[in-house]
C-alpha cells in the first residue's frame, strides 16, 4: 500500500508541475502582448509628436519670413519717412528765407503808427513782389536763341572711367575740370584744353581734394566755385570755392532725390547745368510720372527762384542740357546707338517741342554718361564712354543762324 501511495503522489507532483509551467507560458505571452501594445502606443506618440514638431517650425518659418517682409516694409517706410522730412526741413527753410525776405522788404517807420489796413497792404505788396521775382527770370544777355542744329564732334581725348564729367568754367575761364567715376572726392584742374590734351600736361594737373564725395555725373564750375551733388545724400547740393577746397554754401532741393535723373545713367540723381541765364539743376520726380522738373537757383546762395514740372520723361534719356532757359533732352538706346534730342522744354513758352524737328547727333554711336553746355563758346563738352568729345552747335534767332 505504501508503495501505490507513493507512486500517486508522484504523479500528482508531476502533474501540478505541467500546470505550472503551462500557466507560465501564458504569462508570459500576456506580457509580451502586454508590451507590444505599449510599445505600438509609443511609436504612435513619437509620430504625433515628431507630426508637431514639424507643424510648429514651419509655423516659426512662416511667421519669422512675414517679420523679415515687415521689417522690409518699415526699412522703406523709413527711408520715404525721412526723405519727407528732408523735404520738408528744405521747405521750413525756404519758408524761413522768404519770411526773413519779407520782413526787410517792409519799411520800418518807427516815429509814424501805422494803421493794420495799411500795413496788411505793404505785407501783401512785399508778397505779389516777391512772386513775380520767381515767375520772371531776368535775362541780362540778349537770349532769344535755339538750338539749330548738333553739328559736328571732336573727340579730345580717351582718360578716366567709362563714366565721369569734363568741362570748363562756365563763367570765362581756360581752365579745364575733370571728374572721373560715378563717386570720388578728387578734382583734376588743368590751366587749358591744350594743357588737358598733351600727354605729359605741362604744368601737371592740379589734384583738388573736395570735403566731400560727389555723386553721379552732374557737376558744373561756375566763377571758381563746384556745384555737385552730395554723395550718400539724396538731394543735397555743395557749392565748393576750389581755390581753398571749402564749402560755402549747400542746400536740399525738395522732391529730388528718389529717381535717377536719366533712366540711362543711374547712378545721377542731380544735374547741374548753366547756360545764359544762370545756374539750374534737373532733376526726375516719382510724383509727376517720373518726368523731368528743372529748378533755377540763385548762384550765391543756392536759394530756389523757381520750378518747372516738364513733359519729358526720364525713361530712355541719358543726358540734358539748357540754352536760354530751354531745356533739351537726348535719348539713346540701353545698348548705345545714335543719339538724338527728341523733347525740349521752354520756360518763356515760344518753342514747343510737337513743333520742333527731332535732332540728331553727329552719326556716330555713343553712350554719353554726361553732357554740358558751355554758353560762351556754344559747345557741348560730353563724355563717352571714357572719351572726352567736344561737341559743336549751332543757335538761331528768329529765322536766321548765329554762326560760331
């Protein structure tokens, strides 16, 4: 009996062991499938998240390229901001000169009390004075003169940068000016056209230093003094005595400055010129359709005397000049080519330009950086592409041609 006993615990222990081990197995199963699951729900976090991750730099992409689009947009705002309050500090001073003007112009009577009617009278007297100053310009020389014809050129001589500006003194002198590049501070003065045209100049040019850079190609002398266009300025204007390099004078011209003069030259944005009747200065205005204005200025103080909005345009024009307060424009091709002077504007209103011929230079292609008109010898002194060429006018009066 002992030994069946035996026997059936054995079995027993044997089949309790196969139960334990069969409910371990599935345990374990569980388990596993218990951390598949979790591992499946991470994954599908990690997505989610990595999902918004992306989402949220695309959105910082998208907002940081919308700051830098307004920091763009105030960038200008800033720059019109204060180019109008250039304009307007310009305006504040000429307001100031005219009102100072005025009140010289009224007679001081300190021993007489004057009635408010009466001096009302003198003040609006002095102001319908002062505005027929600025409508009438006063021609001092006989200037009933036109353009007839370009015609001829004489190239001189090859020196400098493609662009720059060569003339003579307006005002009588031999002496020859050359101003090479677009933005410089050096001045080279020769005694004559003939000392400029010798290889080794005798005397040597003289190297004149100006307080400070000139911008673009629209510089003129006139008297012994410069007048150019200040550089890293949008509408400032120096008058520079080269006999001791200083500035004398300067003034902002109002409404200048935010276009190229010439389409075809863009690096000027003022052009100063002289003819008979004194110093001017051409400028394009963004708010006329980008056409023409010409202002003329007092040579001693630079204050403006008066404006003229034109109908020449900017686009396709690559210089301009006055003679007798009649302002011709020469257009070319972006490529070069034969230039022609296709619109003029008289500020006396005798000559229309639907009523004059289109003029053409010499045949010959050209690029000119800048173009200037010398009054007492009618010639216009350009430059070419680095070439310094004289060009040759005629004039008319009435019907008749002033030979040269």
């Amino acid at each position: 009996m002992s030994g069946r006993a035996i026997l059936l615990f054995l079995w027993s222990l044997c089949l309790g062991l196969g139960s334990v081990r069969s409910q371990s197995s599935s345990q374990d199963s569980l388990i596993i499938q218990y951390l598949e699951r979790r591992l499946a729900q991470m994954e599908e976090r990690l997505n989610t998240c990595e999902q918004n991750t992306q989402s949220v730099t695309q959105k910082t992409y998208d907002l940081s390229s919308e700051i830098r689009g307004y920091l763009s947009t105030l960038t200008v705002l800033r720059s019109e901001v204060q180019s109008q309050m250039d304009t307007v500090s310009a305006r504040v001073d000429r307001m100031e000169r005219e009102l100072e003007y005025l009140e010289n112009k009224i007679p001081t009577q300190s021993d007489i009390e004057m009635e408010e009617a009466l001096l009302e009278q003198q003040i609006m007297a002095a102001e319908l004075e002062q505005l027929k100053k600025r409508a009438t310009i006063k021609v001092e020389n006989d200037c009933s003169t036109t353009l007839s014809q370009i015609k001829s050129l004489k190239i001189v001589k090859k020196a400098g940068d493609p662009s720059g500006s060569w003339f003579k003194d307006s005002a009588g002198s031999a002496k020859v000016y050359l101003m090479s590049g677009i933005r410089n501070d050096t001045l080279l003065e020769y005694v004559s056209i003939e000392s400029f045209t010798e290889k080794a100049s005798t005397p040597p040019a003289k190297v004149v230093r100006l307080p400070f850079n000139w911008q673009g190609t629209g510089h003129v002398v006139h008297d012994g003094f410069l007048y150019y266009h200040k550089a890293e300025t949008p509408n400032q204007i120096l008058k520079v005595d080269l006999m001791n390099s200083t500035v004398v004078d300067s003034t902002l011209l109002p409404g200048a400055g935010r276009l190229p003069v010439y389409s075809l030259n863009p690096n000027t944005y003022l052009d100063m010129a002289v003819d008979e009747l004194g110093l001017w200065v051409i400028h394009a205005d963004a708010e006329y359709a980008g056409n023409l204005v010409i202002t003329k200025l007092d040579k001693g103080s630079l204050a403006v005397e008066y404006t003229w909005d034109t109908q020449c345009r900017s686009r396709d024009a690559e210089g301009a000049f006055l003679i007798c307060g009649t302002l011709y424009v020469v257009y070319n091709t972006r490529y070069g080519g034969r230039s022609t002077v296709q619109c003029l504007y008289d500020i006396h209103d005798t000559i229309h330009s639907n009523e004059s011929p289109v003029m053409f230079f010499p045949k010959r292609y050209t690029s000119h950086s800048s173009i200037h008109y010398h009054p007492g010898e009618k010639q216009l002194y350009a430059w070419d592409d680095g070439y310094q060429t004289i060009y040759t006018v005629d004039t008319r009066r009435s019907d008749h041609v002033i030979p040269e």
